[in-house]
C-alpha cells in the first residue's frame, strides 16, 4: 500500500460505488443508467431563464445560498406539492439539495448512529444503500413484488425487531415506478403501510424520483399525502424530469424536521443560480408541456423495449411491463447467472446493470436491470438483439449477427 492508502477509512476501503455501474472499455449500446433522453432537454427555456436570471439579479444569484436553498424555488415546489399532496404546505417544509442523493445524506447524517436498523426494499437502488452503509446502518430488507413492498412482511419484521428491542430508524421506500423493479406500491398497500408505520411509530423516507413519469393506469396518492404529511421525509428530483445536470433535488417534511435536516449541512448550501433558474422555468405553463413530451418519449421507449424482448429473447426472460419510471425488471429463465450473462454482454457489445447490485443481503444473481431512457428506439432494439445473442452464447445456441 501506499503512504495514502494506509490513511483511508474503512468507508473509503469498501468496493467503490462507482465500480458498480462501470462501462466496458468497448463500445457498447448501454442499457446502464437512467439518464434523460438528450433530445427530451428542455435547453431553450432555460437558456432563456438563465438570461433572465443574469439580468434581473445577477449579485444574488451569484452568491452562497444558504443552508435552506433559494426561497424562490421552495415557495414553487410548496404551490405545487399543496397542490398535488392537498394539504396546507409552505416554504419552510422544504430544503433544496444537490439532487435527491444529497437530500438521503442529509438524512442519515441527522438520524444515523453505527449499527442502527434501516428498513429498505429488498432490491433497492444501489446509490442509496451505499448511503447507509457509509453511515454504518444494519439494513434490513423487504422484499418486493408486482404490487410493490410486501407489507404483511414488513409487519412481521417489525415485530421481530420489537421482540430484540430494536427500533429502525426509518423506512426508506421508492413506491412509485421502484428503482430497478418498476412496480408500484398499490393503494391498498399504501394505506397499510401508513397505518404500520404509526402503529410502530416508524419514519418513511419516502422517493419520488419518478413519480412524474407514468405512462399508464391511475396515479394513487404519494405516501406523504396519505399520511397527511406527518412521520414521512419525501425526497424529489429535477435529474429525472428536466435534467440530470442540474444536480437539484430537494426534501420534503414538517419545518421542525426540515431544520434539523439543515443544522447538518457544512456545504453553504447548493446553488442559488441554477435555483433560481429552475423556479423560473416551473412558473411557465411551458413545464407542463414539457413533461407530457417527456412522458410521450419514454412511454414509445417502454413499448419498444418491451416489444424488442418479446420479438428476440421471450423465452429467456421473465418480466412485468411497468406504468411508468425509467427501469424494465428482468428474471433469467432457468436461474441464470446475470454477471456472466453482462460478461458475454460486453463480447457481443451490449451491457446492462446487474441485479446482483441492488440488494444489501444475498443478492439474487438471475436478474437484469434494463434503463431504457437514454437510448434511441432504434437502440434498443438492436440491443436487445444483442442481448438475445448474448444469452444464446451461454448455452452454446448462437445466434445470427445481422444488426438493424
């Protein structure tokens, strides 16, 4: 080891995050990420909030921001979650951070000790259970089906924990369009897990990221609505929605909660430009057209995937096509093995996250995460051609290369 490498703590010596989601050195058709399709950006409008920003408060804009972000921004987000959620809600029960992974540091940073229990869905997005475990969490998962979290499991487990004398920190649930299953947590569900959770007393920290994003069915209320906005943390996005370069995100919570959120902060707050920028854009009926056009491009990609699977590979892969989100769920038939699957992957020039990642115990290594938002249709559909060659070649079937 170097000098250097024997100053690291034991956080900087866990495998890297990042090594997770690494690309292949050759060039592949990526079904990695969920990046915003380049053609979705909506780079005319806010170049022309940026103009006016400069314009009409430059010296502002251009300074720190403050522990809460940009005020502007929050009475915004307040009009429209009072406005989504139907309840009284304003400026104060917001923070705005860089993006919704700050906003979960800020989390278990203010709620955190070594060894205290994190309920999670089991799988979950692997950024956020690298969060917990750099904050030393015992994460406890639950796990997730076509309806959502298991919340007759979730009782049973809190029961367990009860009995040991444990009490979880919080829960933190994706239930709309879930990262990297897609389902979403049913109504029904929804009310039962609520009415748990003050039964035990259990805080959800709930992520929305892609609640926005639904192409199909009926939208049920967000858990923080039907909580009515008691013992729930929501976390949102702009990096989904409008752009991942922004790097804004923001939490939602009563002001008491949104304070000791902002009494951990050491980073002077996140920009107040690109703030202000952000709250100017969501005042024009302009973001409202925005968002069907997004919702109109991902749903033609959803189907193409979907119709690409069935065309190529439909008896190698197991899947339920979700109402929304960036993410198709895939389980290999026959118990497959998805690591050696990415490795043929990369042979034949495609590549995809591994299911392995996204759980925090025994991970389940017969499913594939497929993202689906940045690649042309055209894309995705000679990738999963490849893809399809890729699982044949495992089984000493191959395939013909002819490509689109």
């Amino acid at each position: 080891m170097t000098s250097f490498e024997k100053l690291l703590s034991h956080r900087a010596r866990l495998p890297s995050f990042w090594s997770t989601v690494a690309a292949p050195a050759v060039p592949t058709i990526s079904f990695g990420g969920g990046v915003p399709d380049p053609s979705s950006l909506p780079i005319k409008e806010l170049r022309k909030a940026i103009d006016e920003v400069l314009e009409l408060e430059p010296a502002a804009a251009l300074q720190y921001g403050g522990g809460y972000g940009f005020e502007g921004l929050r009475q915004v987000l307040a009009e429209r979650a009072a406005s989504s959620e139907g309840l009284e809600i304003v400026a104060d029960w917001f923070v705005i951070t860089s993006g919704s992974s700050q906003a979960l540091q800020l989390v278990c940073s203010t709620l955190l000790d070594p060894g205290d229990v994190v309920l999670v869905e089991r799988p979950s997005f692997s950024g956020s259970l690298w969060t917990m475990r750099t904050h030393e969490a015992q994460i406890v998962g639950i796990p997730v089906d076509a309806q959502g979290m298991q919340v007759e499991v979730l009782e049973a487990t809190l029961k367990k924990l009860a009995k040991n004398k444990k009490q979880p920190k919080f829960l933190y649930t994706i239930p709309d369009f879930h990262n990297p299953t897609g389902a979403t947590l049913s109504l029904e569900r929804r009310h039962a897990l609520v009415a748990l959770a003050k039964r035990y007393e259990l805080l959800i920290v709930e992520d929305i990221a892609y609640r926005e994003l639904r192409y199909d069915g009926v939208e049920p209320p967000s858990l923080f609505s039907v909580a009515q906005g008691q013992g729930v943390i929501q976390m949102g996005t702009f990096s989904k929605v409008m752009a991942s370069g922004l790097r804004l995100g923001w939490a939602m919570a009563e002001p008491s909660v949104v304070a000791h959120l902002v009494g951990i902060r050491t980073d002077m707050g996140t920009s107040p430009f690109l703030a202000r920028v952000v709250a100017r854009y969501l005042q024009v009926d302009s973001f409202s057209k925005h968002l069907e056009e997004v919702r109109a491009i991902y749903s033609h990609k959803l189907n193409s995937l979907v119709q690409a699977l069935e065309e190529h590979c439909p008896e190698e892969f197991q899947w339920t096509k979700p109402e929304g989100g960036f993410f198709l769920w895939l389980q290999m038939s026959g118990g497959g093995d998805a690591l050696a699957l990415l490795r043929r992957g990369y042979q034949e020039g495609v590549s995809f996250v591994p299911g392995a990642n996204f759980y925090s115990d025994k991970p389940e290594r017969d499913k594939v995460r497929l993202a689906f938002s940045f690649l042309s249709p055209a894309e995705i559909q000679e990738g999963v051609h490849r893809l399809s060659r890729a699982v044949s070649s495992m089984v000493g079937q191959p395939k013909d290369k002819e490509t689109i």
